[in-house]
C-alpha cells in the first residue's frame, strides 16, 4: 500500500536528528531533488542506504514536492500490482484493496495500467472490464476516463492500420458495453465505421467485435443488430474479400444462430453491479475527446494534505467508516497472514498454468519427433495425473490440423495410442463429438485434416463405429461444414477399406443400430435428403436400403402412411 511505504519511510526520522553536522555538508533536499527529479528515467544511481537517509532527510515536510513524488512512485506501483492479480476468483477481495489508494488523484495511472494489462491479456477482458464497471458506480470519473482513452486509442490505431490495437481496444469497449458503462451507441458507431469501407483487416476486427458484443445488441437494439448483420451478408455477396475472411463471417452468422451461447453478456462470477446502480456514459465516437494524458506524470499539488483529506472521507463513504481503523492496523494483519499462508498446505493453482505448461510439452515433444514411432515413445513418458489425457489427444488433433497438408504421421501416433489402452480409445471416440458439434469453427484446411484424421482411425478400427451416432444426416440437424466433414472423412475410409469392404461393414447390424441417424428411416424427407447427399459424395451403394424402404413405403396405400 502506497500509505504503508510512506509509513515506513518516516519511521527512520527520529534517528536522524543529530544530523546538524550532516546539514553543514550539503542540503539534503536539494541533492534528493537534484538526482531523482530531474530526469524522467529516475536519475543516477544511488545506494539504497544512501537514498534511505535522504528520504528520510527530504520527506519532513509532507506538503513538499519530494514527499508527493515519493507517495506519486508508491501509488503508481501499488496500482499497478494491484491490477496485474485480479482475476475472476480474487475480484471481490481486490476491489476494496483498490479503494485504500486514491484513485481519484492516480485515474490516469489506473486507466493506463488497465489498458495495457488488458492489451497484454485478452482472454481476462471480462474481468478488467468487470472492474472498470464496479469502480465506474462509485467513482465515475474514472470510468468516463478510461473509455475516453480507449475509444481515443480505437480512432489513432484505426488510422494507422493497426489490426492489433484495434482488435483490442474494441474487445475492452464491447465489454464496457456489456456492463453498461458505455452507450450501446459507441458500438454501433464503431461497426459502420467498420463495415463502411471493407477490407479484410476491417471486417476481421467487426466480426471479433460483433461476437463479443452481439448478444447485447440482440437484446438491447434488435433493430440496428439486425441491420448490421445486414450489412455483413452484403459484404458477403459482394465477394470482395478473402475466402478467410468469408467464412469468418459465416462462422458468425451460426454463432448468431446459436444465440451466443459461447459469448454470453456477462460471464458468470463477473456481474458485480446492479442495473440501476450503473452509471453509462454516452460519449461519440466523432466528438473531441479530453484523454487528459497530464494525468500520467506527476505535478506538484499545493492542497495536497487537503486533497487526501477529502479522499479519506470519500474513501470511508465508499468501504464503510471502519476503512481508516482497518488502515491503521494492517500492518499486524499482514504479519498474521504471513503466519497463516505458511501454516497452508496444499495451494490450489486456479490459473491453469500447469495445464498450459503440459500442452506446451505435448506440442514440443510432437514436433521434435522424428517418427511416430519415437513421438509414441516421448509421450507416454510424459506424467499425466487422471482425467488429463484428453488434453493430449486434443493437442494431437489440433497439431494435426494446423499443417498445411494431412500428414499420415498424426494418424499413426493417434492409432497407436488407441490400440495401446482402451482409454486412450474412449478419449478420442470423445473427442470425435467434441469436434463434429464444434466443426463449424473451423477453417476449410484445418477441418479437412482433422476429418482425414478420424478418416484414418475409423478405417484401422482403431475407434469404435458407434461413434457414428453423434451424426444426424438431415438438413435440420447438418451444417455446410459438417456435411463437408463426413464428406471427407467417409472418402479416407472408402479408400482406405475399399468401397465394397465399406458397404459390408454398414450391412452389419450392430454398426446398424448406431449409424440410425446417418440413414434415416423415420421420415421420407429425411430419407432422402440422406440418399442425396451419399450419392453425392459417391456412396449410394449404402443406400440401398433407404431407396428400398422409400419404394415401400410409397407403394402402401395412402390411407395408411404419411404422404411421400
């Protein structure tokens, strides 16, 4: 705590005053003045006994300039320690440690220490946004202040083609909107100036955009939501983009059509402020902006004890009137929770480092093999505690469809891992559902691949065919990339097995009963759209029996039968 350190600094006074013979040598203040003031970078070096004893010296007078520089340096770093921990588990117990410093003097230190936490690490953009929204209730200002400066930053990276300060500035302004402190007219303004001209860069940034902030818009502006999408499919037909770019946006259009269930408004554990409480901001995009970016660097305060003073009282408003009492006494807690933290056994690690750490070694262990054989080998030495072996056969599958080509080396490693234990088998007869329901994510190349994969295990039987029952060969139930999937996927194991060999194996009748939904008998509609779709793809000899079936069931009188 910036308090605390200033606390420590005085303590070291009463020592000094037998220093008139120091004094008669050279003015404290002024050489304390002379090497740490007078240049930005923190002036020449200087032992920490030394600078010890001249703190002490210069910091007498607590309304001089060298005691508020000292409390500014404190203060800035304290914020900026502070926001580096939050996180979605802590966030509750770093907002009243926020509080204790004087955010209203160091506003701009906090916006700037936010803003570049944020950039660094976009998956946490909730949780600083989350924090900006509760601080924003009791203190405005600041979350006025930290918008203007984004939506400043969002306009100077847009002019200058910056793709990664944009796509991170608007992740940050669509979470503001989703917490209510900016309008929802921010956005749609940042969306036409987006989509007005399109270029591959532009509609990138929209779509990233759109996917954080578009269950908002669903529900707040139905209207200017729908219009945007509008625009979307007409950039789509236009066609003046990349084929990456497309099916970025098409890949929009079906999270559209899932409702954003893997984008909700507020992530759970993050809303923290009620909807009335909230104070929004309605700041345009086009207006003159006050970044304030004086706020910053330090600048001596002549009412700087009063100015404390009045944000004790607002800090006592804010935390309750036992703040200044906790204050005084944390030095003694802090004592007691060093004792108890070591008393601790067993810490639970909530930021999943480890788990980041061992995909960084399955990935390193898969790249520097140089056969499957030897990648095999490496990877069962690897130790995984129970329940993480699905994150190996996940690795190996999104490995497998970052190349360029399907390389044959993924489908051997992943066949032998399922012939070694019927765990191993069970893991990726899992990760076939995982990746068929999600297949819509992924690029053209990457799904071929990952489809040539399971193409390759399913040919060796390395896996079960039950694994077929996920797939619902229907126009309701199938997408353009799923049905490109088992397009796919069906010609590996066809050139694999032969076709013959393949039409034999879907005669068996336990393959049968798991393969009910890929060769519907339960409505003609889908009856035939599944006959059409695997003679299509070069399979109708397994539709024999569908085609017989509909024959059939045509032939029975009408009375009897739904229509054909």
């Amino acid at each position: 705590m910036a308090e605390l350190e200033l606390q420590k600094m005085e303590k070291g006074k009463d020592g000094g005053k037998d220093g008139e013979k120091e004094k008669e040598k050279f003015d404290a203040q002024a050489e304390f003045n002379k090497l740490l003031g007078g240049s930005r970078a923190g002036g020449a070096y200087i032992p920490p006994a030394r600078l010890r004893a001249m703190q002490a010296a210069a910091t007498t007078d607590k309304s001089s300039p060298e005691y508020q520089r000292l409390s500014w340096d404190a203060l800035r770093k304290s914020i900026t320690g502070i926001v580096n921990r939050v996180n979605v588990a802590n966030i509750k117990h770093i907002i009243p440690e926020l509080f204790q410093e004087n955010l209203i003097r160091g506003r701009g230190l906090f916006a700037r220490s936010v803003m570049k936490a944020q950039a660094a690490s976009l998956p946490f953009t909730p949780v600083f946004a989350a924090l900006v929204a509760v601080i924003n209730t009791k203190l405005p200002q600041v979350g006025e202040l930290v918008l203007t400066r984004l939506i400043s930053q969002f306009r100077r990276s847009f002019k200058r083609n910056d793709k990664i300060v944009c796509h991170s500035t608007t992740t940050f302004i669509a979470h503001l909107v989703n917490q209510g402190v900016a309008h929802e007219i921010i956005a749609l303004q940042i969306l036409v100036l987006l989509l007005e001209r399109p270029t591959d860069d532009s509609i990138e940034i929209a779509v990233g955009f759109m996917r954080e902030v578009g269950a908002f818009l669903a529900e707040n502006s139905p209207k200017a939501n729908a219009t945007v999408f509008e625009r979307f499919r007409a950039v789509l037909n236009e066609g003046s983009i990349s084929h990456r770019v497309q099916y970025m946006i098409e890949v929009l259009m079906q999270v559209r059509k899932d409702k954003y269930k893997d984008n909700p408004i507020i992530p759970e554990g993050l809303d923290l402020v009620e909807e009335e409480e909230q104070i929004t901001h309605q700041i345009q995009l086009e207006e003159e902006l006050q970044v304030q970016e004086g706020l910053n660097i330090f600048k001596f305060d002549p009412n700087y004890l009063e100015n404390e003073d009045k944000y004790k009282q607002i800090k006592a408003e804010i935390l309750g009137e036992d703040s200044d009492d906790e204050s005084g006494s944390e030095e003694s807690e802090e004592e007691e929770d060093e004792e108890e933290v070591e008393a601790k056994e067993g810490i639970e690690d909530r930021t999943e480092t480890n788990l980041v750490n061992l995909r960084r070694t399955i990935y390193l262990t898969i790249m520097n093999a140089l056969n499957y054989e030897e990648a095999v080998h490496k990877l069962l030495k690897i130790q995984l505690k129970e329940g993480e072996e699905i994150e190996l056969v996940n690795m190996l599958i999104e490995c497998c469809s970052q190349e360029r080509t399907y390389s044959k080396f993924y489908g051997l490693v992943s066949e032998r891992f399922c012939k070694l234990n019927r765990v191993w088998e069970e893991c990726f007869e899992q990760a076939f559902a995982n990746y068929y329901n999600t297949i819509h994510r992924y690029e053209t190349n990457r799904l071929r691949n990952i489809a040539r994969l399971f193409g390759h295990l399913l040919a060796n039987d390395a896996i079960s065919w039950a694994v077929f029952e996920c797939i619902k060969m229907n126009e309701d139930d199938t997408t353009s990339s799923s049905r490109i999937f088992v397009k796919i996927m069906m010609q590996e194991v066809m050139e694999s097995m032969g076709l013959k060999n393949l039409a034999e194996r879907f005669k068996d009748p336990e393959i049968r009963m798991h393969c009910q939904g890929m060769f519907p008998l339960d409505n003609p509609k889908n009856t035939r759209f599944s006959i059409n779709y695997f003679t299509s793809i070069g399979l109708g000899i397994v539709t024999e029996e569908m085609r017989e079936h509909l024959k059939v069931r045509c032939l029975t009188p009408r009375s009897l039968v739904p229509s054909c």
